[in-house]
C-alpha cells in the first residue's frame, strides 16, 4: 500500500479551497426566495433563480474578496508596512470621490467609464500615500496606518462634503458600505477584471516578493523598482475602484487576510498568493452569509459585517504575541 504524504503548505491550500466550496454552496442556499440545489435541473424558475440572482451575487461575493486580499497584500508589500490596505490608506476613498465627481461631471456616462474615472482617482490618492508613507520614520511602523486612516477620512469627508451641496448622500452611502443585495446578472461583470488584475499579481509574484525587501534590495537584485511600483499602484487602484463602483466600499479584508496567511505560510508570495485570493473570497462569502440569516429575511449590508468581523481580528493580531516570544 502506497502512502501518499501532503506538506504543510499543500495541506492548508486544500483546507483554503475546501472551505470556500463548502461557503460557495452555502451562499447559493441561503435568501428569502425557496430555493434548493436539487430543484435546479426540474424546476425552471429554481434555474432562474440561480441564474439570476444567487449565481450571480455569490461570485461578485468571490471576486470582490479574492481582489481586495491580493490588493491588500500588493499595498502592504509596496508601502512595507503590515498595517495598510486600500480602505485604510485613501484608496478606496479616492476610488469613491472620483465616482462621485465623474457622477457630477459626466452624469450620461456609462459605468466602464466612471470606473476609470474612479481608478485614476484612487491611483492619484494611492500615490500620495505611498509616497508620504516612504517618508515616516521606519521605527515606528504604526504611524503609517494612523497616517492612512486620517489620510482616507479627510478625502471621505471631502466627499461627503460635495454630496452634499450636490444633494447626492443617499448615493453616496450605497458606495461607502458595501452590500450585494442588489447583486444581479449584467450588474456585476466588471468584476471580472478584478479577476484579470489578481492573475496579474500572480504572474509578478516573485518580483513583489523581492520587493517587500526594500527599494535598494530591489534594484540591487534586478527589479525595475520604479515600474514595478505603476504596475502595483494600477493593480490595487483598479481593483479597490471596481469594488467600489459594483458593490461599495468592504474594509479589511486586504488586512487581515494577508497577515493571518503571512503568519501560517511564510511571506513568499508566489507560494501564499493563492491561498490570499481563496481566504478573501471565503471571508467576504462568510460575512455576507452571516449578514442575510442574522436578522432574515432582512439583510445586514456585508460592509458592516465585515466592519466588525474585521476589527475584532485586527485587534487579536494587533495584541496577539509572535509564536517566537
């Protein structure tokens, strides 16, 4: 008898995988229409159910996880800080002001085109936090996140501030708290993109990896620093611009899912980016869940959900003590 033997790292990608199947059939299982796997091939408004609705908003649940976790790792790896994502540094309040000036500016354009907009935005407000970030002291690592967070909530306010002398708020909070429910087929396509720019990651992996080093250790070795920092900032700033246009704004999901992962699997990118992309996907999935049953057959937005779920583990990594200690 033969006995085949599974690493570690393997064994956790499988355990990844298994457990987002197993959320996948969950999230198509659960909302206030009777639905059941079964009836699928029998019933034709069972299949149009799944087709329309379920299928549709449980992967826009997928994408937008998996792209905000590979977001958040790309912008932790570029800023060298453990402590960042897009929510949490101004990208995804740029993303969220640029969507709302193209709203103002060019209310007949089409989404495709906000979403640029929106990108470009996000790209502006990313690179300005990159680059005061490179500019704080490396000894204090925890100033970039506080930078990050005042950073994004004075853009936010900016905002907010011309949605309301637009009379525009009640759009604005649909793009401020992210939520699936109005998820539909032909409303969530964009996020195949997202999908585009985590293969993308995937392909660079080795050069990021090489990058979390540092900007000399970098070039020192042969990485293009400076084209590989356009191609990480367009990378998290379309993806965050995405998300924010389909679904609205979902926090920490780029931070803890990179560290939690760090923590189990190393900090190899090429090794860990998979498992990212599948434990953002799992997470985002969980918490929509949780949101449509808690108060079924109401629904709490999955923002909020992931808001608390987020913080809860961003405090038990924050006070959590290193294995080594």
């Amino acid at each position: 008898m033969t006995i085949i033997s599974v690493d570690t790292p393997t064994r956790r990608r499988l355990v990844a995988g298994l457990g987002l199947a197993i959320l996948f059939l969950a999230s198509l299982s659960v909302g206030v229409g009777e639905f059941s796997l079964a009836r699928v091939v029998n019933d034709p408004e069972a299949l149009q159910l799944l087709l329309i609705s379920r299928l549709p908003r449980t992967l826009a649940a997928v994408l937008a996880g998996a792209g905000l976790a590979i977001a958040g790792l790309i912008m932790q790896t570029l800023a060298q800080n453990r402590f960042v994502e897009p929510s949490t540094a101004g990208t995804a309040q740029s993303a969220e002001l640029g969507i709302l000036l193209a709203t103002l500016l060019l209310p007949a354009a089409s989404l495709p085109i906000k979403t640029l907009v929106a990108s470009g935005a996000a790209m502006a407000g990313t690179s300005v936090f990159l680059m005061t970030a490179h500019r704080l002291p490396p000894t204090q690592p925890f100033l970039v996140p506080l930078f990050g967070i005042v950073y994004g909530g004075v853009i936010g306010a900016a905002a907010t501030f011309a949605a309301w002398h637009a009379d525009l708020l009640q759009f604005l909070s649909v793009w401020t708290n992210g939520d699936f429910s109005g998820v539909l087929r032909g409303r969530y396509e964009l996020l195949w993109f997202a999908a585009l720019t985590v293969a993308i990651a995937w392909l660079v992996a080795d050069r990021l990896t090489i990058m979390a080093l540092g900007r000399d250790a970098s070039i020192g070795l042969g990485i293009n620093h400076a084209r590989m920092m356009q191609l990480g900032l367009v990378v998290v700033s379309v993806i965050s611009a995405l998300t924010v246009v389909v679904v609205g704004m979902i926090p920490f999901v780029g931070l803890v899912v990179p560290n939690i992962v760090s923590r189990l699997m190393g900090d190899n990118l090429r090794g860990t980016i998979v498992c990212v992309a599948a434990s953002g996907s799992g997470l985002v999935l969980g918490c929509d869940i949780i949101g449509r049953i808690i108060r079924f057959p109401y629904e709490i937005p999955v923002g909020t959900v992931m808001g608390v779920v987020g913080g809860l583990v961003f405090l038990w990594l924050l006070f959590r003590r290193p294995d080594h200690a």
